[in-house]
C-alpha cells in the first residue's frame, strides 16, 4: 500500500473546509486572512554550556510557502570524522495549493534529526509553526441571525514517526527526549480565548535503558506503535522507531455568527540527545529524507539508507483513515475564490510564542 506522505495536518474533511452545524446542511466559514511563524533551531552543548546555536524564523503570508532550517556540525580536527550533527527544518504550505487530487492535505511539518558520537556533546533541536487564522461564520452561509451560536466541527489529521537510538551500554539514556505536540485556541474579538483542542506524544528513556512513550489529550496511547528496531541495526546499538501514523482527531467549537474570530494554532517537534553515541530524528507531515546521507556517513555502510527505507516500510502497514476527501475541483466550487477555514487550532503546551511582522531571520554561531 502507498503511503500519503505530504499530510501532516488537515484541516476539516479535505485540509481547506471545516463545517457549520447549522440546521440540517453543513455550511462554510470564511477564511479572511492567514499567516504563520516558522521557526528552527539547532544548539549543541558541550559539558552543558551551549557552544553552537543556529536558528531560521520565517513569516510565512496567505499564498505563501516557507521552510525553515537551522544546522550545527561538529567535524574532528585531526582525522576529520564526523564527532556531531543536528538539524532542524521545519514548513508551512499554503493549504490552497493542495496538490494531487485523493491526498490526505497537509499544512505544516518537519524533519528533526541530531546524532552525537562525542563523550561530551549532547543537542537540542526544536521545530515550531505558529498560525493564525481570521475567520468568520456569515449570516448568510449559516442561514440563522447574525449573533447566533453555531457549532463547527473539524478533524486534526497527523501523521509521522520518530527515532532514538544509544550504545547498548550506555547509562545516559534517561536524558534522552523527543516531542510531539499541536494545541489549537480560538480567540474572539473582545479578546476572550477559548481552549479547542491539544494533544502530545512524549518519548523519554528510562532508567532501564527502555524507551518511555506517553501519549495526552487528544492522542490516545492506542493511537502509537513502538517498534524494537536494535536487532535489524546493531551498528546504532538500541534503536526504538515510534509510530504515529494516521491519527485522525475530530473535535467541535463553538464561533458567534457575524463575529470575525482569530484561531491560533502552535505545533512543536522537539528533540534532545544525550553524549556518546545517541541519536533522535522525528518526522511529521513527510517522510524521513535527510537520516540516511547523514547516518550514512556516521555509521557507514549504508546503515541510514536501510534505516530510512524500513521506516518507510512500517509506515506503510498502516492504511489512510476513512476520512472523506473531495475532489479538487469540487473543493474549489464549493469554497470559493476566498477559501475557507479548515479546522481550528489552540493549546496549553507553553510552547514558543513568536512575534508575527515582516520576515527575520537569527544565525549565529560561537564556540567555547
């Protein structure tokens, strides 16, 4: 079976539509405007203190498509091997500009990845998108008075996996981290916030040299597969791949008809690596494409090729969700040359909260 890949987040049934329940007959809420942050960051540690930072944030407007990406590399001086490397990019695409017909659409995602084979470097890497959508249910599309309540329904759709692996031997495990977490709030004009929805999926080593996997909110424990890769990849030591594939959320809010309102969404990966011979990658929204050039040239004999490949394998034995999904061309009809909004966003992660305005980037660098 193929594997729909470019999803990451769809909003209502098709990514572009979420439904009024007015009535009998499902109606549309308009989309006004529409804007996100993307923000990526890679800092490596040495005995604790940060030697190497890199960071991209991007303002990414209504049409617009961006990716962000942050970096930092660690090369010996003398024999020229690699000793650390961390990478974080992460995107927003324009979600009325969906692509092929039958696609499960998608609107942000990233690919995190940070490998360490110093005794004393560890990293962090995190992946942020910020959005905001202003949006309004009119009396006309909802057929009740302006001022009424109306309910609207919509699906979070999230798909990806992750990866941690040490040194069998290794007793740093528990400072092992990875981090997948959305939260979606409504904001009315007078400034009243409502919490919409939230989840998140935790992975941490244990004191047992195990792998922890804690799913919240939203997402339910059955919703995660965790897979014992270390026999298939000895060269990488313990290797743990987390699933999370085709997670389909549905959840409602309530909007005032007439009342333009403001939908944030917050969406973070983040992951964290411990020193010698550890390493974390986490997908969301695309697959696994920069682990194997990178493990390839840590581990050699194509130890990433395979890995990125069997990833991609296991994902694949889980089928798309049964959500309905319309035709391009009938979306365009039915939600107009404006668009219209997909489904809502909100949170209580705490996650990073930017700044929207005009496009600006961060990169430096500094050592010891």
């Amino acid at each position: 079976m193929s594997i729909q890949f470019r999803a990451s987040i769809v909003w209502g049934a098709a990514s572009v539509c979420a439904w009024v329940l007015a009535g009998t007959q499902p109606v549309h809420a308009e989309l006004v405007d529409i804007a996100a942050v993307v923000d990526a960051t890679a800092v490596q540690f040495v005995d604790d203190v940060a030697t190497m930072v890199d960071r991209e944030t991007i303002n990414v407007l209504a049409g617009e498509t961006g990716t962000a990406i942050a970096s930092v590399e660690d090369v010996g001086e003398s024999v020229r091997l690699p000793l650390a490397s961390a990478t974080s990019a992460v995107f927003f695409q324009d979600p009325f500009n969906p692509g092929p017909p039958g696609d499960l659409l998608g609107e942000f995602g990233g690919e995190l990845l940070a490998v360490t084979f110093d005794e004393m470097i560890h990293q962090q890497i995190t992946g942020d998108v910020f959005e905001t959508r202003t949006v309004q249910v009119t009396a006309l599309e909802a057929g009740v008075s302006v001022g009424s309540a109306a309910a609207i329904s919509g699906e979070m759709y999230l798909n990806g996996a992750a990866l941690v692996w040490w040194d069998d031997y290794y007793d740093r495990v528990v400072e092992m981290e990875a981090l997948i977490g959305f939260e979606i709030e409504l904001e009315r004009a007078s400034g009243e916030r409502q919490f919409v929805a939230s989840g998140v999926i935790e992975l941490r080593g244990t004191e047992d040299r195990q792998i922890g996997v804690e799913a919240k909110e939203a997402i339910s424990p059955d919703d995660v597969a965790t897979v014992d890769l270390s026999a298939d990849f000895p060269e990488m030591g313990t290797v743990y791949l987390v699933l999370f594939p085709q997670i389909l959320m549905p959840y409602v809010y309530q909007a005032t008809v007439g009342e333009p309102y403001t939908l944030v969404t917050r969406f973070r990966l983040k992951g964290t690596t411990a020193p010698l011979y550890t390493g974390v990658a986490i997908t969301a929204g695309g697959p696994f494409q920069a682990i194997a050039g990178t493990l390839d040239w840590f581990y050699g004999g194509g130890v990433g090729t395979r890995l990125q490949a069997r990833v991609a394998a296991e994902m694949g034995q889980f089928p798309t969700p049964p959500v309905p999904v319309l035709d391009i061309e009938e979306l365009s009809r039915a939600c107009g040359a404006t668009g219209v909004e997909g489904v809502a966003f909100a949170g209580l992660l705490g996650l990073m909260s930017f700044t929207a305005g005009g496009r600006s980037m961060v990169r430096r660098r500094f050592r010891r």
